[in-house]
C-alpha cells in the first residue's frame, strides 16, 4: 500500500487540491462525517477475511474538483460499489456527485448517494443513484438507526451489492434517547452515585469494553428508559442522596475558597444533578470520550452527572424524552453538548426556558487539536457557528470547549485515517470548575454569597472615570446595593451619593501583597507569566511599585453627570516601607465633607493597592489598567499586549483572597473581554481566564450593542442582561436658534401680504444667520440665491429642532 498524504488544515477550512493516493477496492464509501467512517471502520475489520476489498475517505479531503477527479480516476471508476453520505444534500458536493453520476452508468457501477440527515429527503440524490428507491431507503435504514450492529449489517449488504454471497440483516431499532453512564454504555435508568466515579471506568477508557469496542447499545438492558417506573427509580436514587455532602474540587487548597467553585456544600442540600445532553451519533460510533472525561470531572467537583443523549432536540421522542428526565431529575443545571439552537419559533417556549435552571453549552469540536493550540481565532466557522452563535439564541452559558479532533490511527487496508473526539482534560476541568462555580452562587444563601461589583473605566474624554455607555454607573451601583440589601444579601454601609461612592473607591486600603502575588501567580501557565514580563518587566521593579493610581473623576449626584476636576494627591503607604501618591477625592459643594462614605477602612501596606470599597459582603472596585496610563485607549483594546502585573493581581485578588462567589460587570464596556487570547474557545494561557478564572460574570449591557456583548458572552462566559438606552428626548433649539425661527416665521406670514417686508427679512435672515455661524452649519454657501439660503436655513431648523438625542443616562433597574 502507499503511504498516505497527510493534508493540512486550517480553520479558514478553504478547500485545495489533494491527492489521496487510494488504491482500487471493490466497495468504495465517503462521508463527511467521522462518526460514519469509524463506524464502517470497526465493521469492516472485525470480518475482513470474508468481505470484499474496502476503502473509506472523508468528503472534506475532496472538495476540490481537481481533488475529486483524480480520486474518480485512480479509486472509483474501478469499484463495483460506491456509497456517499452528504451532509447538506446535493449541493454541498455537486461536482462530486454529477461525476460519479456519470462514471457509474457509464461503467455499470451500484452508486448509493444518501442524504446526511436522516429524515431529509433529496431528489435529486436519488436521481442520481443507480440503485431502486427501496434499496436506497434501506441502506439508508442503517444509518437512522446506526451502531455497531447496524454498521456491521450495512457492510455486509454493500458487500452484497458487490458479487459477496454474505448474509443481510435487516437494521435493528436502538432508542433515539436514553441514559448513558460511562462503563456501561446505555442504562436503563442511571445509578446516581456511580456516574462519573473514577473507580468505574468509561467505555472510552476501558481495555475491553463490551461488543468489540462499542458502546453497548444492543446488549441486555439497552432498551428506552422513558417509562414511568424508570424515572420513578431514578427519583427514589436521587432522594437517597439528599443528605450527602458534596466534595471540593480536587487539587484545591482546604481551608480557603479559592477560583470561586470549592466549599460547595456549604448549605447541605445534597449533590447537585446535572444532566450532560449530547448527540447519540457519538454513543454509537463508540466516540464519547469527551462525555466520559465531563462526568468524571463533575463527579470530582462534588456534582452528580446524568448523560443523556438524543437524537437531537428537534426530535419528538427525544425531546420528550428529556422533558420527563428533567422533571424527575430536578436539575440545579443542565450541560448540553449538542448543536445549534433549539428549534423554537421566535417567543415560544423552549425545552430550557421551561427547566428553569442554568444551561452550559460545551463544545465538542470538530476543529484539529493542532489548528486549534497554534491559532487564535480559536474555532473554525463551522464549529463557531453551530456551537458558539446559534446556541446564544436560547440563552445557553459557553461554558468551553471540551474536545478536539485527533487522528487516532491510519489503516493501511482501508487507506483510511480515522478521526475521532479527543477530550482536552485541562479545558475539561476548567469547564467543570466552572459550572461548579454556578452551583455554589446558586447553593449558598443569600446572606452568605460574597459579589464583587466591577466599574467599567472606559478610558474617554478626562474626567469620566466610571463611564458606560448610555448607563449611569454609580446611581446604577447604589440600586443594585439597595436592592441586594432587600433581598436579604448581607450589604450596609451604602453611600448615600454616587459623590460618596466614588469617594470611598479613592480611598484604597484594598490590596495584594508581592508574597501573596508571587505565591497565586506562581500557578498561572509559564507561556502567560513568561509574555507579562516581556512586555511589563519584572514584578518586582521599581515601574510597579510607583505606578499611579488613576484619577477619579468629580460626578453630579444628579443623573451622574461628570466634571473633569481631580484632586490633590495624599501620601500612603506601600508594601516595603516605600511611599507612593494616592488620589483622594474631595466631595462636591453640598456632599458631606470631612469624612468618606462608605465605611471604608483604613490605608494598609500592600504592593498591588487596588480602588476598591467594601459593603458588607459586597467588594465594588474600578480594575486596574491594563497598559500604559499615557496610551489608555490604544492599550484597551490591543489584541497582543499582555496585562499588567497589576490587573493579574486584581483577578487573583478577586479569586483567592476575597473568595467571591461572582462578578457584577456594570455596564458596556470593560477590558476583560479584550484582553489577549483566542477569540472562541479559550486555552488556559488565554489571558481572560487568567483574570476571571471560573467566576460566574453578570454583566448588565446596553441592548443596543449585541455585537460587543457577544465578546463578553463568549470570551469570559458572561451572563449578558440587557438594559435600555437613554430615553430619548427633541434637540430643540438654542437662544440663536429660536431667534432665527422666529425671523422664518414672519418671513412666511409675510409672503404673498407685504412683498417689502418679506424681502427685508429675507435679508435679515441671512445677515443673522451669517453672523452668529448658523449659515455655516445650515449648509448655506456664501454665492447661494437668496431664495436657496432661506430653503436650506428652513430645512435645518426643522430637522434640528426634530433631532431626537439622549435625555441622560439610563440608570439599571
């Protein structure tokens, strides 16, 4: 056999010429998927001596005409049976199939083209085959009902096709839905206490799983588990378990809550259940690994996993499937692993929306493994598409991506190399640190959650500090504490003005000490350590120690109008005996002066001083700058320039030493979402996680700017609310203004009454306009007609005057 080509890959997945170098074989089969290939695979092998010679490519590898022709010419003008499974139909491989077309009939060839999704029909497939309609559906049976049964059966019947004396089986019916538990493939109900143990290990894991490394589908006990005896056991499981405390995460520090997601028993209400939904294609082509890998890693975070999987959501019977498991189960989350959005017309309820609990989207990509490491748009279009953008559609959390393709081996007698799912165990853990970390917001009491509040620091025009778009920040940050404080969060010390609040954040007394930073930073990915100091120095320079602080902003307590005056500088004291100028904020004329509001404590010795105010359990700070004071705005948004030392400290602050349970991002927008790293399914030297960690991130965000709250959806697994812009409210006119309309005004009483005075105001008009720059403003030319000058001044009166502009600043709640 030759050896075969290995072709390149890249996420822009753009289609070049290659050549596979197959050799002939009687049965020849193309797919796009991995899933029919493997399968095929596995069927073909365990009965290769009796069957006819078989080779097996996958569609993404011809695409190209060039790719499609030499393949026709060296592979399947000499093969006695040819099958293609297209996903997307006819028109996703036309050339490809209007040339086998042709081939076959010319050389008497058995051609099976058959539509990717089952329940599709294409005409213009069937036309194209040269098989009866009946075979066609037949052959096409196997693929509905898949597994290793049914692809051992289809082998043999293309086997058949091709002159074989073999045996055909007609498909065997496998459930569309049902439980799955890793090292026993589908249950009739799941044994809660197990799922997910590591001391039972996965199918995927196992050195000899049952039916020749398949899931066992068609074995005892592989019947539908959606009888109401089933889920009523299932119930019973899940009562047993109510008591049981739940475990910290392991690797985790005892004795402090750290990354947000340990001490998730800290109200004794059981493991929480978490059913993983993902699609039955991979249960059958025996490629959950990456289900696997998320069980076990809820399971070590404290959580109880229940797979489930579908056919997909669109499908009746699965669908109502998970709604029953749902209900029994009692979710305190659902993770799903499946694709696009759910199906739902616009307004209508949706399977979700009716669970009530949140909902995690992992990613199980088809995206290379290497193309994904080295690039960093993350994802390629096909995999954004389908698991990032049309799930934002019902609401779904990103949680991350949890696998990538790998090639697992190339079979010289098949000339085929096989790719199947790949679990990413560090993306695994961080997916289920995450999830973990909503389960503890969601499992701790009220007056026992720890938030901290995030101020945007938007760099604008000077004097802005605690900007949004179309939002009043500080007002909006006095509601929420108010509001939180009545629903029963443990908050006092509230200022009374948003003067007050921003005063208190100036005061400092917050902070991160260099041992503190040295011994948290000293976890974080070398690559990430490694380009802080190429761009920032050392921690330990002198740069960081002296650093200012930013200058807070005077703010109007009246709808958060903000002045551009600072402050005058006040000493404090920094970690090794060594000084440094901290702003303080006097209070406007009428606030309360002598004191800060707030009950902010007092200066004390740190190295990374943070503007910060604490209210009980509530911490609202401003995060530090993540460049160069001098270049704010070019530095907020540059996709390469690593963070400083200083926002790294904010993050490990927030996540190791605070313990919160959460993060309240007020407002469009921050720079976390901005900062370097991939733009979709983030690596652990992604510098978004790094700050972040797994905290929950809500974020209340103008509605008018979806394209920014994505970044903030996707890049830190923010929870995006929206919130209205400013009321709008007509420009109106200035005093100048006025005085020119009224000027128009006479002039139209005038005309066709007093010719002479409509000419003098025709003038008078024009003379005033000019005077008082309006005629600039207006459009009016220096050689214009009379006549042209007064239709243009007219025209934009009216328009000004019409001109609908923000009233203020929206204030959230």
């Amino acid at each position: 056999m030759h050896i075969l080509t290995t072709t390149s890959a890249s996420l822009d997945d753009l289609a070049e010429p290659i050549d596979l170098r197959q050799t002939p074989a009687d049965v020849v089969a193309l797919s796009f998927t991995d899933s029919d290939l493997a399968g095929l695979a596995a069927a073909w092998k365990t009965d290769a001596e009796r069957l006819p010679s078989m080779r097996l490519a996958g569609l993404r590898d011809l695409r190209h005409p060039m790719s499609v022709d030499l393949w026709i010419d060296s592979v399947a003008r000499h093969a006695k049976v040819i099958l293609v499974r297209i996903l997307g139909g006819y028109d996703w491989w036309r050339y490809g199939c209007d040339q086998l077309a042709a081939v076959a009939r010319e050389r008497g060839i058995s051609l099976v083209l058959l539509p990717g999704e089952s329940h599709d029909e294409d005409q213009r497939l069937i036309e194209a085959s040269t098989l009866p309609r009946a075979e066609l559906d037949a052959l096409l049976g196997y693929f509905r009902e898949g597994g290793p049964a049914n692809m051992g059966a289809l082998v043999k019947r293309l086997a058949r096709l091709a002159g074989s004396d073999a045996v055909v089986a007609e498909p065997v019916s496998v459930p569309k839905a049902g439980y799955y538990q890793p090292g026993l493939g589908v249950v009739e109900r799941p044994n809660l206490s197990e799922v997910g143990d590591p001391s039972h290990p996965p199918l995927s894991y196992r050195t000899s799983p049952p039916q020749g490394g398949r899931s066992a589908v068609a074995g005892p006990g592989a019947s539908s588990a959606n009888s109401t005896t089933e889920l009523s056991a299932a119930s019973a499981i899940s009562e047993s378990i109510g008591d049981s405390a739940i475990s910290p995460l392991g690797g985790e520090m005892s004795g402090r809550t750290e990354g947000g997601v340990t001490d998730l028993d800290a109200d004794n209400l059981g493991s929480p259940i978490i059913p993983i939904l993902f699609y039955r294609s991979m249960l059958l082509a025996a490629d959950v690994a990456p289900i696997d890998a998320l069980a076990e890693a809820l399971h070590s975070a404290g959580l109880t996993p229940v797979p489930i999987f579908v056919s997909s959501l669109k499908d009746p019977t699965s669908l109502s499937f998970v709604e029953t498991a749902l209900t029994t189960l009692n979710p305190a989350a659902i993770v799903t692993a499946t694709a696009f959005a759910s199906g739902a017309e616009p307004g209508a309820e949706t399977l979700f929306d009716r669970a009530g609990v949140p909902v995690f989207q992992v990613i199980v990509a088809t995206t290379r493994r290497e193309v994904w490491e080295k690039n960093q748009r993350g994802l390629a279009p096909a995999d954004l598409a389908m698991h990032v953008v049309l799930p934002e559609l019902d609401g779904r959390i990103l949680a991350g991506a949890i696998s990538f393709k790998g090639e697992v081996e190339t079979d010289p007698a098949l000339a085929f190399r096989a790719f199947a799912n790949r679990p990413e165990l560090n993306r695994v853990e961080q997916v289920a640190k995450r999830i973990a970390a909503f389960i503890r917001l969601q499992r701790t009491g009220r007056a026992g959650r720890k938030l901290a509040i995030l101020i945007p620091d938007y760099p604008s025009a000077p004097g802005r500090t605690g900007y949004a778009v179309g939002l009043d920040v500080p007002s909006s940050v006095l509601a929420m504490l108010q509001y939180l404080k009545e629903q029963g969060y443990a908050v006092d010390g509230i200022p009374q003005s948003p003067r007050g609040l921003l005063d208190a954040l100036g005061v400092g007394g917050h902070g991160l000490t260099l041992k503190d930073y040295l011994a948290f930073s000293a976890e974080l990915p070398e690559a990430a350590r490694d380009a802080m100091e190429a761009a920032w120095g050392s921690v330990n320079d002198e740069a960081h120690v002296n650093a200012p602080p930013s200058v807070l902003p005077d703010i109007s307590p009246a709808r958060g109008e903000i002045s551009s005056s600072s402050a005058p500088l006040a000493p404090t004291t920094v970690g090794f005996g060594e000084s440094r100028n901290e702003s303080t904020i006097s209070p406007l004329a009428g606030e309360m002066s002598g004191r800060t509001e707030g009950g902010v404590q007092a200066p004390t010795s740190t190295h990374f001083p943070f503007r910060a105010a604490t209210f009980g359990n509530v911490t609202v700070a401003l995060a530090p700058d993540r460049g160069r004071s001098a270049d704010r705005r070019a530095d907020y948004h540059d996709p390469t320039l690593p963070p400083r030392h200083e926002l790294i400290a904010f993050g490990l602050w927030l996540q190791k030493l605070l313990g919160v349970h959460a993060i309240v991002h007020v407002g469009a927008h921050g720079t976390l979402e901005w900062l370097p790293g991939k733009t979709v399914a983030l690596s652990g030297t992604c510098f978004p996680e790094i700050v972040t960690g797994s905290l929950p991130i809500i974020y209340p965000f103008i509605v008018s700017n979806p394209g920014e709250a994505a970044q903030a959806k996707r890049r830190i697994s923010a929870v995006t609310l929206g919130h209205l812009p400013p009321p709008l409210t007509g420009a109106g006119l200035d005093e100048a203004q006025q005085k020119l309309e009224r000027l128009v005004d006479e002039y139209a009483q005038a005309d066709g009454l007093d010719r002479r005075r409509r000419d003098r105001l025709a003038k008078l008009i024009v003379e005033t306009a000019q005077k008082t720059g309006l005629a600039a403003e207006a459009g009016v030319a220096g050689a214009d007609a009379p006549d042209e000058a007064l239709r243009r001044i007219d025209a934009w009166l009216c328009d000004l005057k019409d001109f609908a502009v923000k009233d203020g600043l929206h204030v959230y709640g």
